[in-house]
C-alpha cells in the first residue's frame, strides 16, 4: 500500500466526525486540537536539541569504546542537518508536516538503534547520520503547523517557546545526560532514545494533521475574516511551485541574505561552544572541582529565557523591532565572546565563568526572532520553504565552524589552541552584528515578496 494512501484513510473520518457541529463549536474544536499537534512536535523538537548536544557530553566515551574523532561525529551531524533543510522545507510545503515529521523520524529511530548497537566507529557514525537526517525534518515542519493552524501574531510567541524548549533538550543533554550516561552506559541512552523517538514518530501518525482542512474544521483566515472582517490573500492552503519558492526567498535581496548570514556567523559559534568544544575546554584548562557540564546548563537556561521572553514581548507588541532587539542581543553576544577570548586561561573561578555561560546563552537567544522576520516577508505557502533556507545557513555555518575548529584543536587540548578558536568566533560574532545592521524589517504596507 502507498504511503499516501495509509495517510488519506484516517482524515476521511476527522472529516465525517466534525459535520454535525455547530461553527462554533468547529471554532472551539479547532482551538483545542492545534495544541494537541503543538505539544507532539515541540516534544519531537526537544529531542532534536537533545542528540544535538549528546555529543559534547558522551562523546569522549564513544570514541574511547570505538575510535574515532569527537569533532567528527559533531560537525557530521551538523553537515547532514543542514544538507536537509532545504528539502526539509520543501517536504513540509508539498508533502504535509505530517507525512514528513512521520517518516523521518522513523528514520532517526533506526539510526538511534543503530548507535547503540554499534560496535565500530563507522556504524556509530552512519547512526549519527540517520539521527541528523530524521531529526532535521522536524522543526520546519512544525513552523510550518504554527503557520497555518495560528494567527500570524503567534508566530513569534510560539516559535520562541519551540526554541526554548529545544534548549532545554540542550540542557537535559548536559549534566543530566552525564548522570544517566554513568549511571546506564552511553548505549543504554540511545537505546532509550530510540523507543522514545518511535513513540513520538507513531503519535504524529495517530494526531498530526496539516491543515484544519483535513478534519473538516474552518482556516484560520477564515475565522479571522469572519471575527474581524478582515481580509488576507494568504490563504493557507495555497500551493506556490518548488521552483518558484526557491526562486522568491533567494532573489529576495537583504530581506533573506543578512539574516541568513547574521545566523550562519550567531549560531555556527553557539555550536562550537556549547555542543562541541566548552565542556573539554574547562576540564581541560580549568579542571574544576565542580562539573562543568553544569556550566553549559547555565548556557541553555539563559537561551531558554531569552528565547522565551523576547518572542512572547514580540508577540504583544512590547518589543516592536525584531531587528533592534536582535541588534542589541546580538552586540551582548559580540561583547561575551570577547570575555571569554580575553580571559581565556584566566579568571579561575567557577561562579565567574557560570555568569559568562549564562550571558553567553542568553544573548545568543535573542536571534531567534530572525525566523519571524523572514517568515514574515513571504505567503504561507511557501512559509516552511523560506524559514528552511534560513535554518540551512544556521546549521551550515554550525558545520563549517565545528569543522575548522577540529583541527585546530585536535586532540592536545592546550591553551593556546582554545583561545584561537574563541578569537575567531568573537570576529565571526562583529560580522553577524553588521549584517543585523544592514537587515531589512517588514512593515505592516509592505507587500509580501512574490504577491
């Protein structure tokens, strides 16, 4: 049987269940429901950030029971993540969210098995592949859920708690995930991650649906148009071409390119830091009594805040310029890098470096409002297109930056080649800072690109 058609067999029956209900009670039904899809791809979401981290905190035990390289299996997730997103985007737009969230997390599923049965690097690494793979087609496909089952003046506020979310995955990843790791062994933790990624794979299946279409529930313009009056051209359920999406979010100018490069230069040095290099570096050259995985957690609950607090502030008109806010995150960002540049091998003291982890994260949080301002520049229809192409450069840059740091560093874990790395990524961060500068914000007359 095709796949489609196991997929069109149960929305037949959300159909046939909602056509005895009043417009109101559809409205209701709708409310209810889409939060129902929020909460299974946020959880799916968590896990993405979770395996993400995995291998800053477990890493050195994998390669100590198999070979290999810790830079390897990070910067390979991050290569292979980002290979995805541009199909992850086009997947999410033509396939549905659901066919797409399903089948690739699936294949994430196989891969954790596969890590945990792994007897030798290379089945370890096709593993970390799968996982990256399957993992990669989750959060446009919920960006995508978030644009058509909510206003456009949720966007904002739920995608800063998505990311939020995504952070605290980063910070189970941590001292969390070291005391599981110890305590069960670095396999028994894919094993476990494996059954909990089927579950979440089966309930997208059993409750995802795209569009309130589906289920025989009204659109959300719909609703609007009738509360409101207002009108939208954005329908949707639109359709706009493969080529003529791709085509409309790349020749869009310095609507899309400065904050795609913003985020290549942002989250390609998050990544360095917090999932690959931070935990080794202040064992390595600090050797604390105290762990310093719980350093990065300070990281990931700083993420978690800001991402949080500057969506919802957004969302409500609090906080009126994405591209102010990020301006000014973004130069705190510039200013940490630079602390920990210039300090680097100094400042022996714990509680210092937990307060700079913490700025560190928090700072960094404040980009995540780039998803919203490119989101906004294009039609719905195109929506997980256009956010995708974003998320490409962010985990391109996450790639080439883990990338050149490995053999810079290498295995000598020495001073010297930690605070070339971290000067490198304070430069990276004054670029980003321009290019927030030179970034173009929609206003409410602007028209959307490609209408």
């Amino acid at each position: 049987m095709k796949i489609t058609a196991l997929f069109k067999k149960d929305t037949f029956a959300d159909v046939k269940s909602q056509s005895s209900k009043t417009p109101q009670e559809l409205k209701r039904t709708l409310y209810r429901y889409r939060w129902v899809i929020f909460i299974i791809l946020t959880t799916a979401y968590f896990f993405v950030y979770f395996h993400r981290i995995s291998v800053g905190t477990v890493g050195k035990e994998i390669v100590a029971d198999v070979g290999g390289t810790v830079g390897l299996l990070s910067t390979t997730y991050f290569w292979v993540y980002a290979a995805m997103q541009i199909p992850s985007g086009l997947l999410a737009d033509h396939l549905g969210p659901r066919k797409a969230a399903f089948i690739f997390m699936m294949i994430a599923t196989v891969g954790s098995f596969l890590t945990f049965l792994g007897t030798e690097f290379w089945m370890i690494l096709l593993g970390k592949i799968m996982i990256a793979a399957g993992m990669a087609v989750i959060y446009i496909p919920l960006m995508k859920i978030i644009s058509v089952w909510f206003g456009k003046k949720d966007f904002p506020q739920l995608a800063g708690i998505v990311v939020a979310v995504g952070n605290v995955g980063a910070i189970a990843a941590t001292a969390p995930l070291d005391i599981l790791a110890d305590a069960v062994g670095w396999r028994n933790v894919f094993l476990l991650l494996g059954l909990v990624t089927l579950t979440i794979a089966l309930l997208c299946y059993a409750f995802v649906r795209d569009h309130p279409h589906k289920m025989g529930l009204p659109a959300i313009e719909e609703i609007e148009k009738e509360e409101q009056g207002t009108h939208t051209t954005d329908a949707t359920n639109a359709k706009i071409s493969v080529v003529k999406g791709l085509i409309t979010v790349f020749m869009s100018g310095r609507k899309f390119w400065t904050m795609a490069m913003a985020y290549f230069f942002v989250y390609g040095s998050i990544m360095v830091f917090q999932s690959t290099w931070a935990t080794i570096y202040f064992n390595e050259v600090y050797d604390f009594a105290l762990a310093a995985s719980w350093l990065i957690l300070a990281l990931g609950i700083g993420k978690i805040l800001s991402s949080a607090i500057i969506g919802i502030l957004n969302g409500r008109g609090i906080v009126k310029s994405k591209r102010t806010a990020m301006f000014w995150g973004t130069l705190l960002f510039a200013a940490t890098w630079g602390i920990i540049w210039g300090f680097a091998g100094e400042m022996d003291n714990y509680w210092f470096w937990m307060a700079i982890c913490f700025v560190f994260g928090f700072s960094g949080g404040f980009m995540t409002l780039s998803y919203t301002q490119v989101r906004e520049w294009y039609p719905t229809a195109i929506s997980g297109t256009s956010v995708s192409a974003l998320n490409f450069f962010l985990f391109l840059g996450a790639g080439v930056f883990t990338l050149i740091t490995d053999p810079i560093i290498k295995a000598s874990y020495t001073l010297g080649n930690f605070a070339l790395v971290w000067g490198i990524m304070f430069i990276a961060t004054v670029v980003a800072l321009i290019m927030i500068a030179l970034s173009v914000e929609k206003k409410d007359s602007d028209p959307l690109v490609g209408t």
